[in-house]
C-alpha cells in the first residue's frame, strides 16, 4: 500500500527540481555554435553570472559540475607546491583540498568540526602566524551541504583583510549562488564558483567560475594551468573558446531560462522565499527535536542554512525513514554523508521550491516518523505552518 502515484519530489540537495519552463525549454533543436544567438547568449549568461557573483571580475562556464569548477579554480591560480588552507565545516571543503592535494599543492586543514560553520577569529590568527606568506590560498564553502553549516563569508573576508595577508581567497557557492545573499567584491573574495544543478534550477552539467583582477593577476604565473580550464584561452574572442570546444547548446538554453526566472522573482525575494522556507523548516525539525531522537546537526541555530538543514537521529535508523518517505509517499530526502553516514537525514530547501513542496514535504517526513514509531514532538508541520501564517505577509 502506499501514496505515491505521480511526481517523486526531489528533497536532496541537488539535483533539485527543475521548473517546468527549464525542461521546455531545452525541448528545441540545437542551433549553430558559430550563429549570433549562441554568441549573444553566451554573452547574456556570463553578464549574469558575474551579477549573480557580485563582482567587477570576469566569469567562466565550464561543461562540468561542482567538481569540476573545483579544479578549474585550482589550476588556474595554483602552482606545483603552493599551500592551501582549507576552512574546515563540513565535507565540501574538504572535498576542495583533496582535489588541490591530488593536483600538487600542499594542502593545510584548519580544523572545524561536522557541527559548527568556520570561526572567522580563528582563520585570523592562523593567517596571522604565517609571516612569510606561505599560504597562497584559502578555501572555503557558503554553505556545507552536508553538515547544513552556513558560513559568514562576509565575517572571514573582513578577518582575512584585516591580518593584510595576500592569499587569494575562495569560496564554494554551489549550494548557495541564487538562495542567499553573496557579494564577491564586496566581501573580499577572489574567486568564486558554483554549480547550475541547486539553487540554480538547471540541470546538472554546468560550473561556473568567477575571478577577479587580483586572482587573474596570480593566474599569469600559475603552472597548474592547463588547456581546458585555462581561463586565459576562455578569454579568447572566438565563441568556441568560451568553452574550449562545442558549447553546451541545451543547457545554456535552460540557464538562460532558469536565470530569467530569478530576475521575474526578483533575487531578493528569492533569497526572501529561501529564508522564509528554511525557517519553516526548522521550526518543524526544533519540535520533533522535543522527542530526543532527532535533532539539528549544526549546534548554533545562526549558523544553520537557508538551504539545506540536516538532522540527526540518536538510535534510529535514517535510512528506514527515508525508505518510507520515498517508496510510500514519493518524497526523495537526502541522506547524510561523510561523518554522518547512518546517523542524520538531509531536507533539502533550495532552488524552485515553494511552500506545498516544503510543507507536503515536512507533512510527509511526520507520516513516517508515525508509521515508524520514532519518538518526536508532536506538532512539528503544524508550527512550520504557524509560522509562515505569521511571517508571509498578507
Ligand atoms: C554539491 C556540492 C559540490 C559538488 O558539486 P557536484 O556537482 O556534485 O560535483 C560542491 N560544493 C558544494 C557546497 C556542494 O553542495
């Protein structure tokens, strides 16, 4: 038996779901990568981009995903034995430094934990031991999507600022470009990338990078460097070259779309919606939390993200609640990753997501709780509704 006919709802963090007009908007021929449309529309996205980044610096589309973007921002502005510091929150940093570690730079974590965004206090006194500037980079994510960790880019920019230290600074906004505020200039960062599959309601396929003049400075001397990511042979004039080869014709088609959709909302009320959405969404996790068996996995609540929030579960099994919710009731939760594996579930809140999605989605998690006997607070989707009734202004 089960309620599931129709639509599976995607509630993990990525690939989220896709708007209607985005799939349609694929549904064409391909056009000729040489003609004036493809070039003007190449020229449309990465003006966005670069308004989406906030920044004055130049943006790069890259046919690959989040991982990809990772080594394109590294071997761009790396060399052979420069040292990385990686801000520890999570997994995806982490990730990051791998990837740099595989690619010949010597990589230092600053130790964070599973349960806490990065401390901007702490990466200042590490920058500020560094006298002789070894460190030449630093990387770190908006949010961690694994941990549910929100990290205050803007407080570490200005710590970073304020020891002088001229590494580069980079930031991770796959999981957050186009939910919440980011302002690259503004903010201090150097580089920034991100990923078409999340928040930007695109299907997977699409990195995209943002650097400014100080990186592309230290970019002229990188030899990490190499043909496809080079963001020097992107910068060619030939329209190929903006993609080192045939563009990715359909998934331009759905960003444009997809893009074109954030400005009718208007980005602020996007970033608005994600706010409103994710607090719901706490709400409800904070009452099941009553029952002492699930729980946030980020300790500090101004830390927790308006895009995805994970929860833990003290001795029962997330994987047999997430089984329910997917194959009784159609609702696909994330489940939880690295350090979390076995013990935490993810709901995902970013990209086209409104209140039934979020709510049905809440509704859904409670069915199984109940069907499974887990213990929790009662109420949990009714104060999620309780508060959006009092927050969505009439
Ligand atoms: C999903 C994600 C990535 C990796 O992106 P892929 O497209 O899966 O390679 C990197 N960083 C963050 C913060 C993410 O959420």
């Amino acid at each position: 038996m089960t309620v599931r006919a129709g639509r599976e709802f995607l509630a993990i963090p990525g690939p989220t779901t896709m708007p209607d007009e985005v799939l349609q908007a694929m549904h064409r021929p391909a056009l000729d990568i040489y003609s004036d449309q493809m070039v003007e529309l190449t020229a449309s996205l990465l003006a966005d981009l670069t308004k989406l980044f906030a920044t004055k610096g130049k943006s790069y589309i890259y046919i690959a995903n989040g991982h990809g973007a990772w080594e394109a921002t590294l071997s761009n502005v790396l060399s052979r034995g420069d040292k990385l510091l990686v801000l520890e929150s999570g997994r995806f940093a982490i990730g990051w430094g791998q990837a740099a570690a595989a690619m010949g730079a010597e990589v230092e974590v600053l130790k964070g934990d599973w349960r806490r965004a990065v401390r901007p206090a702490e990466v200042e006194a590490r920058l500020r031991q560094d006298k002789d500037h070894s460190i030449k980079a630093i990387v770190a994510v908006q949010i961690d999507t694994a941990s549910g960790a929100y990290n205050d880019i803007e407080a570490i920019g200005k710590a970073l600022k304020s020891t002088g230290h001229p590494a580069l600074f980079m930031v991770d906004t796959v999981a957050s470009l186009g939910c919440v505020p980011f302002e690259m200039d503004a903010w201090g960062v150097d580089v920034a990338m991100s990923g078409s599959q999340k928040g930007l309601m695109t299907p997977p396929g699409l990195g995209f990078v943002a650097a400014n003049d100080r990186a592309r400075d230290v970019h002229r001397h990188a030899n990490l460097r190499t043909p496809y990511w080079d963001w020097t042979e992107r910068e060619g004039s030939e329209h190929y070259r903006k993609y080192a080869g045939t563009a990715p014709v359909h998934l331009l088609f759905a960003l444009r779309k997809a893009i074109d959709m954030l400005h009718a909302e208007g980005l602020e009320n996007a970033h608005l919606r994600h706010r409103l959405l994710g607090e719901a969404v706490r709400r409800a996790v904070a009452v099941w939390g009553e029952g002492q068996v699930l729980g946030f996995n980020i300790t500090e609540a101004s830390e927790r993200s308006d895009t995805v929030t994970t929860v833990t579960m003290n001795g029962h099994d997330p994987l047999a609640l997430q089984r329910f919710c997917k194959e009784k009731c159609g609702v696909v939760l994330g489940t939880g990753i690295g350090d979390l594996s076995g013990q935490a579930f993810r709901i995902a809140h970013m990209g086209h997501v409104n209140a039934p999605m979020i709510l049905g989605t809440l509704g859904v998690i409670e069915v199984g709780l109940n069907a499974l006997n887990i213990p929790h607070g009662k109420g949990g989707t009714e104060a999620a509704i309780e508060y959006l009734g009092e927050s969505v202004a009439a």
